[in-house]
C-alpha cells in the first residue's frame, strides 16, 4: 500500500512540476510577444530624403507608432531633389563610400552597394521624373524600379500677408473673404498690378512705400520658387501648357522675375522676415500654408504676437507642394502603409501642418490653433513636368 502511495504522490509531484515549467514557459512566450508587440522581427528601412519635412521625419511620438504597430526603424538619408536622378541612389554616395566599394562600383544594380528602400522626394516633378528612364545623355544615374508610391505629404502655396494690405486688395476686387477664408480671386490683376509698376500708394495703402510686389524665394535655385512660378506660368497661360502659348508667356514671366528684385534662397529665412520685418518691409511673400500651423505649435509666443494682424491669402487655383514616396522594396511598402495611420495623419497636420491625402485628409482644421484655414483645398492647377520646370529656370537665368 505504501509503495503503490509512494508512486501515486510521486506521479502527482511530477505533473505539479512538468505543469510549472510548461507555465513558466508559456509566461515567457507571452511576456515576450507583449514585449515585442506580437512579433519579434524589426525591419531596418533605409529612405533617401529629400528637404522640408525635417522635424516631422524626426518626430519621437511617430517614430514610436512605426516600431510598435509597424515593427519598422526607419533610417533617414538626407538627398537634394537634384541628385536623386544624377547620382547613384546608393548609400556609399552619401556617406563618402564604404572602404569595400569603390566609387566606380556605386549603382543600385551592384549587389555590393548598400541599397534604399524607397525614396521621398520633396517635389512631386522629381517623383514623376524618377519613375521614367535614366537619359543617359544628361549622364543621369540608374534607378531603381518603382513598385509603388504616393503623393504622401501636401502643402498648399499661400501668400502670407497683413489685415491692412487685405482690406485694400479686397477693395480693388482681387481679394473675397469667404467664411472668414481670404482668397486671391483675381490672380490676373494682381500680377498686372506688379508689372505695370503700381505702387501701394496708387491703391490707397500709403503707410507701405514702394512699388506692390510679392516677395518669393529665387525659382533658378530654390524649389518653393520654382513651384510658385510654375503657378504663375499657369495662371498666365490659363492652363494652356502647349509649348506655343508657354514660349508666347515666358518673357511676360521674367518681367515679372526681374521686378520682383532680390529674392531668398530658403523659404524659412524669408518667413522668418515676414514675421520680424512686418508689413512695411514685407507686405506679401509667397510660402507654403504648413509654416504658420509649424510656427503656431513649436513657439506659440511668436505666433501670437502675430496672429491678429497677419492674414493667410489662398491664390484661386494654388497649387500643392507633395512630398512624395516612391518605394523600391516590400519593406518600403511596409513604411508607405504607416502613411494611412490616423495618428500619424492628425500628428503630420497638427503639429507639422501636412495634409496627408490630395482631397485635404479626414482631420478637422479646428484643431489647429490657426484662424483662416480652409477645411478642404478645392481650386487646385496641377503642377508641371520637369521639362516644362527646366524650361521656365533656362529661360529666368
């Protein structure tokens, strides 16, 4: 009777302990899979970048939603627009090379260069330009096949200026305030306006001296100019881009450009004028509608002491700057579908102030501590092809 006890105490001791060991085992399956959200692979994801959406690239709250809903860490190369179609778009060329690979070895197609995942651009004309063939007369570089892409981050073109200046430009009939929403709806006389020589004087703003301009950075070396003159080009034109009405335009637009006089290379520095310098030195620049909504965010006091006397002016039809994606890889794909996150989408508009799809996204616009911002951007010209761009800065230089 003792030994059959024996061995049935004995038999219960070893489930007791086979069933503490199979539960500690369980327990660290399961506290691992939380740990890693379910899954414990992370993929590296290598983007060649172009400028402009620096601190939204930056961002610690976005790049905590990439690792944990994605399982992605992304690794962030900055690239002009330029180089991505002139030069290899290898890693080697921006890190000064890796002592394996000569620089005669950088091409996506050799296996032995360290290769991106995908590609965002901060113009839609390079995104466009880079998914056609290398031509190889102008000694462009290889590319890599695009397997899908997105127009991912959208600003419109806005002219930045003053309450004063807006109530006279809404007298003369170029400006409509709807819904508390300035639009320029006569782009046409404004810019006559420019060329004939008027002064604000002559339209009854006399505290502003000299003559009515609209302050831009330069279109031959600066990508927010170009785009801007790209607008003018299509607003002189009314949308006609046969090269016949383009070359009957041009010297109209560079009477203009040489009337606009000295111009800024960088968009932020001429902002930060506008806001220092005031209506007097600055009554109108052109920029893109996410400074205010960045500003409004990132130093309050600032935009404060502004917010009453600025206006935001909306040219009837703008024109989007998209920040775009052109993946190469499954992995880019992977960062391409973060895109569609909602969090990721209200964090791009709130804090960074990009519109994430082309129809204005599903965010509210009452969110942003910013008055004069339109829900939706709805009277949109579409931007040029590069040829068209190239044609416009030959021909201003």
């Amino acid at each position: 009777m003792n030994n059959e006890y024996n061995k049935k105490e004995g038999s219960k001791e070893r489930l007791i302990g086979i069933g503490i060991v199979a539960g500690v085992i369980v327990l660290t399956l399961v506290i691992v899979m939380l740990f890693n959200g379910g899954n414990s692979k992370m993929d590296t994801i290598y983007v060649a970048t172009g400028g402009g959406k620096e601190d939204f690239l930056a961002d610690e709250e976005i790049a905590k939603i990439l690792k944990k809903d994605y399982k992605i860490d992304v690794v962030y190369d900055s690239w002009s627009n330029g180089k991505t179609v002139t030069a290899p778009l290898v890693r080697e060329y921006v890190h000064e090379g890796n002592s394996n690979v000569s620089e005669y070895d950088w091409n996506v197609n050799n296996d032995s260069c360290s290769k991106y995942d995908a590609l965002f651009t901060s113009d839609e004309r390079f995104y466009d330009y880079y998914k056609l063939s290398p031509d190889k007369s102008k000694e462009e570089a290889d590319r890599y096949y695009v397997k899908n892409g997105s127009l991912t981050l959208n600003t419109p073109i806005v002219i930045y200026s003053w309450k004063e200046v807006a109530d006279i430009l809404e007298k003369e009939k170029i400006v409509t305030k709807e819904d508390n929403i300035y639009y320029i709806t006569d782009m046409e006389k404004l810019l006559n306006y420019i060329l004939e020589g008027k002064t604000w004087s002559d339209i009854g703003l006399s505290k502003v001296y000299g003559k009515i301009n609209i302050y831009s950075t330069d279109p031959v070396t600066s990508s927010p100019g170009a785009t801007y003159y790209g607008l003018l080009l299509s607003i002189m034109t009314s949308g006609d881009m046969s090269e016949e009405k383009v070359n009957e335009v041009l010297p109209k637009l560079k009477e203009f450009y040489l009337k606009s006089g000295y111009m800024n290379n960088t968009p932020a520095d001429l902002f930060e004028m506008y806001l220092k310098q005031g209506v007097g030195a600055k009554p109108m620049i052109v920029d893109y509608e996410k400074s205010i909504i960045s500003l409004a965010t990132s130093d309050k006091n600032a935009y404060d002491s502004v917010k009453d006397k600025m206006v935001i002016l909306y040219p009837r039809p703008t024109v989007w700057n998209s920040h775009c994606l052109a993946t190469f890889t499954d992995k880019g794909n992977k960062y391409l579908k973060a895109f569609d996150n909602k969090d990721i989408q209200q964090i791009a508009w709130s804090k960074y102030g990009f519109r994430v799809g082309v129809s204005g996204g599903s965010y509210d616009v009452s969110k942003v501590n910013v008055s004069g911002i339109p829900q939706e951007i709805t009277s949109i010209t579409s931007g040029l092809k590069m040829d068209v761009y190239n044609q416009i800065i030959d021909y201003l230089k």
